[in-house]
C-alpha cells in the first residue's frame, strides 16, 4: 500500500533542509506560505499565481503597513515556494513597501573602546572579538573549537557571508581573554559529557558522517548557549551558541551607562 502523499508544507520543510538553510529560515518561510495560504482562503498555491502573489504583497503593504524588509522577506517566501513545484506565467509587479532610510548612529574609536569596557564576563570577550577581528555577530556567535589559532593569532570564518570561507586576524586583545574563557567552556562541556549530555549542532551531514563528532571537544561553541535546549527537527538536546539578543542587550546597557556617567560629568562644577 503506498503512503499518503506529503502535504504542502511539509514538502517545503523538506526542500529547506535539503539546501542546508537554517532552522530559522525554515519557521520565516513556512509561515509566511501558511499566511498566504490562509490570506486566500486555503486555496492551493498550484491553483494561484501572479496575481494572488500580488494581492498577498500588497496587503502586506497598504493594510499591514509592514516595513519593506518584511515584505520582502513574504516575497522571497512565496518565490521559493513556486520556484519548489509550481511554474509562474509572468513577472510579480506587487506594490512594495516604502523602504525606511535611517541615518545610522557610528561610535568613534574611544566612544566605542569605553563601551567595550564597560562591559563584562562572555559579551565582553565578544565584543572585543568583534571590534579587533572584524567579525560580524552570527560569524562569531557560530564558531567552533577547531576554527581558533591562538599560536598563529588567527581564526578561520566558514560558510561564512556568500558562502565562502576566509581566516582573519585574532587581536592581542582576544587572545589574552581566550585562554580562561574556553578552560570554563570545556568545564561545562565535560560536566554535560559526564549528564549524558554534551552533543552540538553539526553543518551538514556531518552529524551522519561522523556520528560522535558532535560530542568532540574541537566542534563545540566558543560562545555556548548558558542552558541546553531540544533541536525541534531532530529531538536530540544539544547546547547552541549564544543568541544574538544577549549581545545586543549587554551592548545597550553598556551605552546606557556610558550615556550616564557623561551627563554626570557635564553637571559636575569642575567640568565647566
């Protein structure tokens, strides 16, 4: 007897996981199809096409006022859909979204320095990781073990922006801080071992190929997760890295204080 064919979504999930994009584009692409599934009535995608997918966008647009970050987002959602299964007859010519221009806020050298300074304990060996490298958050947020040499003072960045792999600079900075940090990452490490625990995330189809690596020293986090959590495809509890949320906040106490310790210093008498 054969199996029921696999629904919609389920495919989708499938096709996801078969180029390797992360668990967190898989949620933002499934749900944004479900939306539009749901926007029109249930109807099946392979019944619709241009002009349902322009109706969507254009809701999003004039009715949910979404940023155009976010309507792009539903439109590279639905465009991998269709490109997964089902042919479109003709361009997507929806209303977009007015793209917000914002003028960024830059730090120079010292004020950024001072912020660093201020703070403490993982996030302000990250941020010092981040300002002496050049690393962008997720790249360093997702390095392993194996990816530092402290000898040579470098680090190598993989599947990095594009793809692509390249090794940067370790600043004197990092290397000094890095020694005692990895020595209480493997504490906890050994501690997870000895709980039955200790395995992490492999890329790709490692975890097959090797199916003890996950638990190996060199392919654990530089900055893992403080609690272990359960991988929603697999079931298996793993230790992640850090979330980005963690730095972001430790960064903006930091220049609230910063911001503080300023104005008190402009309201002192000796400072006029």
């Amino acid at each position: 007897m054969e199996s029921p064919p696999r629904k919609l979504l389920d495919q989708v999930r499938d096709s996801i996981r078969l180029k390797h994009y992360s668990y967190r584009t898989e949620q933002t692409y499934v749900q944004w199809i479900r939306r539009y599934i749901l926007f029109h009535n249930k109807q099946h995608p392979k019944n619709m096409g241009v002009p349902e997918i322009e109706t969507f966008l254009t809701y999003l647009a004039t009715t949910e006022n979404v940023a155009a970050s976010t309507q792009n987002q539903a439109f590279s959602a639905l465009l991998f859909l269709y490109v997964l299964d089902i042919e479109l007859d003709d361009r997507i010519d929806a209303l977009r979204a007015r793209t917000s221009r914002y003028l960024p806020t830059v730090l120079t050298p010292e004020e950024t320095k001072d912020v660093i300074k201020r703070m403490s304990g993982v996030y302000h060996l990250l941020a010092v990781l981040l300002y002496g490298s050049g690393l962008r958050l997720q790249e360093a947020l997702q390095l392993r073990i194996k990816d530092l040499d402290l000898a040579q003072h470098q680090i190598v960045i993989r599947n990095a922006k594009g793809n692509e792999s390249r090794v940067t600079v370790l600043s004197e900075s990092a290397i000094n801080l890095l020694p005692q940090h990895l020595q209480q990452v493997k504490k906890q490490h050994l501690l997870d071992l000895n709980q039955g625990y200790g395995a992490t995330q492999l890329p790709f189809a490692l975890a097959k190929k090797y199916e003890n690596a996950s638990r190996e020293w060199i392919w654990q986090y530089v900055f893992p997760s403080l609690t272990l959590s359960k991988d929603p495809r697999t079931g298996q509890v793993l230790r992640y890295h850090l979330h980005p949320s963690g730095l972001q906040k430790a960064v903006k106490q930091a220049v609230r204080s910063r911001s503080v310790s300023v104005r008190r210093i402009d309201r002192h008498p000796k400072a006029r």
